[in-house]
C-alpha cells in the first residue's frame, strides 16, 4: 500500500504523474481519494496492479482549482489515507 501511494504520488516524469490514468484524473481535476487493498482479484487485477485499486474523487468545486494546480505547479491533491501513506513510505525507505 505504501509502494503504491509512492507510485501514484510521487514518481514522476516530467514533473507529472508516472502513471497515465493517475495523470489523467489529476488533470481533470480529481484528488488522489483512496487506496484500496485487494479490490481486483481477478487474475488480471492480480497480474496488472497485485490487486489494488485506486480511487480519484472529484469536488465539483474543487476540479478547476486543482487541476490548475496540477498542470501549474504539478502539485499533486491527495487524500489524508494516501499522504499518511507516502510518509511511511517515505520513513522506510531506502531509495
């Protein structure tokens, strides 16, 4: 889960979103909601993400603002479940 919240937060390319889907909810607008554990255990779920699944949330009148946030400053409108878990990933590892 911690890996995962790394992956979607805070690896980038070119400043933005590693990930192509992350990249296009946070374009538009959305916050990185939720994380959730063994959502997809289907064997493609299992192959394509080891079962996790992520959740965007969009704030009707929050997805201008944070979308412009997102493109400007590539900052990146995340949940507290989701930051709590960049900062454990963030104490432990050694990258």
């Amino acid at each position: 889960m911690r890996l995962c919240a790394w992956y979607l937060y805070g690896e980038k390319h070119r400043g933005y979103a590693l990930n192509p889907v992350a990249n296009f909810h946070l374009q538009n607008g959305s916050m990185l909601w939720r994380i959730n554990w063994m959502a997809d255990t289907s064997p493609r779920g299992i192959a394509a993400s080891c079962g996790m699944m992520v959740n965007y949330r969009y704030f009707l009148e929050d997805t201008a603002g944070n979308s412009a946030a997102y493109l400007g400053t590539k900052h990146i409108k995340a949940s507290e479940q989701v930051l709590s878990l960049v900062a454990q990933f963030q104490q432990n590892s050694k990258l």
